[in-house]
C-alpha cells in the first residue's frame, strides 16, 4: 500500500532499526470483542480486523491494551458479568500463545516480555458504568490484572460525566472522588479519554498519580468532544500525565468532521447496514464500520483521511504539552482507521514519519512507548507509597 504525502513506499533502514529495538505501546485496542463473539485465534493472520500476533510482530509491536467494552447501556450486574468474561477471554487468548505472547500489568513486565521476544498483552476496562458503582469490584478488577479504567464510556456513570452526554455530575461527584483515590491506591491508571472537561479537571486535582488520556486527539485540529483541549493538554502535562493519540478518521480530520455533522443520516444507515449484516455481533459490527466508511469515502460521501494525520496530532500534542507526555493509543478494532494505518503491521509508518519531521531518536522513543511507560511507573510507585 502506497504512503501518503511524498514518502517513499520503503521504511528506510534508520527508521526500521529505531522502530524494531526500540518498545512500542499501543495503550488501547478493541479486539476482545472478536474474542468474544467470534471464532477467532489470534495466532491467525486474518484479512479482516487490525490486530494479531503476525501483524503485531509485523508492526513491531511490544505491548498492547485489549479494552474490556460494554456499551454503556448494559449496567448493574450483566455488566459486570459480561466484564469479568471479557477479562477472562483475555487471559486465555494469551494462555493459548505462550511463545508470543505473555500477560501483563506494570512497566516491568512490559520490559521482561520485550527481553524474552513475547508481546505485553494488558487488560484495560474502558467504562466505569462496568463496576457498579461498588469499590469492591474496583478491587477485583486489579487482582484480575485489569492496568487501568476509563471513567465513563459515552454516557455518564453515576459519579462521573462523559464528554459526549449532558453534565449530571459537575464533573465528579464524591464517590467519583473516593474511586480516583482507591484507583491510586491500588495503583490502577485513572484513563480520563471519554470524561468531559470538568471531570477531568476534577481528575487532576483529585489524583495523586499523573493520569492517562488512552485514546484520545487534539480539539485543536478537530473540534470532538472526544478530544482534549490545547487548555487540558497542558493540564495533563503538568501533572506528569501523557495522551495516547487516537488513530480515528473522525477525531483525526476536521473535514471528516464536519462532513458527519453535515450528514447524520450517514451514521444512521451505516449503523443500519452494519446491523443488518451482523445481526447482534458486535465484534462484527465494529469491523463493518469501518468497511461502510470506506465504501462512503470510495462513492464521494466522505472525505478521504490519510494516515499522516496521526503525526499532526502528534506534533500539536508535543508542541502544547511537551515531548515526554504523548504516545500512541490507536483504537484498532473499534474505529475507523485512516488510508495508510489499517492495522499494526502500519507501526513502522509513524517511526518513519516521525523521523521525516525532525524527531530524534530518543524522542521517538518516548513516543512510541517510553512516555507511558514512565507514568506506569509513576502510578505503581504511587500506591506503593501510600
């Protein structure tokens, strides 16, 4: 597949021995949903989806986080069941490929698997609508592995607004409070991609470990509410936090943006369509998104988003916070990827691109994984102090 905007169709020699010794971290994925509702290996290469182990390999990937996703319709206690399977799928997806792949949960077991040749496979819940509004799952959630939580998911939770509902809390309530502070405690990373604005700046002040924004762009160069402010960019830095820029079409492109806002019935037949097609799979559904997308953009409706929007992003974010605070947190398998970054055998691309801008070597380190590798961490020494 052909680069965008002038590179060559080759990674060049530096950029292919920086990238491949160097530990990359994708901070989060959707791939347990094809654990879940399909027959699927990741041991396989498939023509479908974005993450497997040869494509991870490919990519020259070091550590990935599978998020444990419930719509945020589904509360109470299927919630939390259909979470501890998501969990527990996990785990045995990486038992069945112990030469590839090992289970993971701080820095130093990213850094052990990088030393023995296996891939960091970590387990993330995004959505705290998943723990019921109970500590004690909270808890359960950690001994099981799970490396941090996203707040909300598009909904508000009990305690905590989302960026994409209407406020109900002014941010964080009390008990929002209380579970930032056990969430340290237990030296859980507190993701605060899908909380609105107030929440996290409620986070911030709240936390006594620098936080994560796992998947998440610059509201500067496309206006979602999904996408952190040049304001909260800094914010997040300040406090030794890091963003995951989020490899989305629509969170990466303002023209793509704005031709979905000029367009919802767009959404509505896409989801429609996918719906038809997959019946109740959502894994499936996902993955027909994406295609549905594709076919728009091929027939004029959408505008085409190549991959080097992924390096804009990437350059406001360091420019606005600070080099030692962004890394790569692409949504594989839950979103709809730009022309040229498809799936992780693409890693590369952003290691030859970051070099075709400038970055050195020791730069493009931190962003491919040092930086959140650091704020790890940070949170494990947190709670060890507390």
């Amino acid at each position: 597949m052909p680069p965008a905007l002038g590179l060559s169709s080759e990674i060049s020699p530096r950029a292919r021995e920086i990238h491949f010794r160097s530990l990359v971290v994708d901070t989060h994925t959707d791939t347990t949903q094809r654990l879940i509702f399909d027959d699927f290996d990741l041991g396989d290469r498939h023509a479908d989806g974005s993450v497997d182990i040869p494509r991870l390999r490919e990519g020259g990937v070091s550590a990935i986080f599978f998020a444990v996703w419930i719509r945020s319709t589904i509360t109470g206690k299927p919630a939390v069941d259909r979470a501890f399977a998501q969990i527990d799928a996990i785990r045995g997806a990486v038992n069945r490929h112990p030469s590839d792949l090992v289970a993971a949960k701080t820095a130093g077991d990213i850094r052990r698997a990088h030393e023995t040749g296996q891939i960091a496979v970590l387990t993330a819940v995004e959505g705290a609508h998943m723990m019921n509004g109970d500590l004690g799952i909270l808890r359960e959630f950690a001994a099981r592995g799970v490396s941090y939580m996203t707040l909300t998911h598009v909904k508000n939770t009990d305690w905590a607004d989302a960026s994409t509902d209407k406020a109900a809390h002014n941010g964080l309530s009390d008990f929002g409070l209380e579970t930032i502070a056990e969430m340290n405690r237990l030296g859980m990373i507190v993701d605060v991609s899908h909380i609105s604005d107030k929440a996290l700046c409620d986070v911030l002040a709240a936390s006594k470990a620098p936080v994560l924004a796992s998947h998440s762009s610059c509201y500067a160069l496309c206006a979602t509410p999904r996408n952190l402010t040049d304001d909260l960019i800094r914010a997040l830095a300040a406090r030794g936090g890091v963003m995951q820029i989020n490899f989305h079409m629509g969170f990466l492109s303002q023209e793509f943006r704005d031709a979905e806002k000029a367009h919802p019935e767009f959404e509505e037949q896409m989801d429609a369509e996918a719906r038809r097609r997959c019946g109740d799979n959502e894994a499936c559904q996902l993955i027909e998104e994406d295609r549905l997308v594709r076919e728009f953009i091929a027939n004029g409706k959408l505008p085409r988003v190549e991959w080097t929007k992924i390096l804009d992003h990437v350059d406001h974010a360091v420019k606005i916070g600070g080099i030692d605070h962004v890394g790569l947190g692409s949504d594989f398998d839950g979103a709809e990827m730009p022309y040229g970054m498809e799936d992780a055998s693409r890693f590369p691309w952003i290691t030859e691109g970051l070099l075709q801008r400038g970055y050195s070597e020791s730069e493009i380190q931190k962003i491919l994984g040092g930086n959140v590798l650091r704020l790890m961490q940070d949170v494990e020494t947190t709670a060890t102090n507390s």
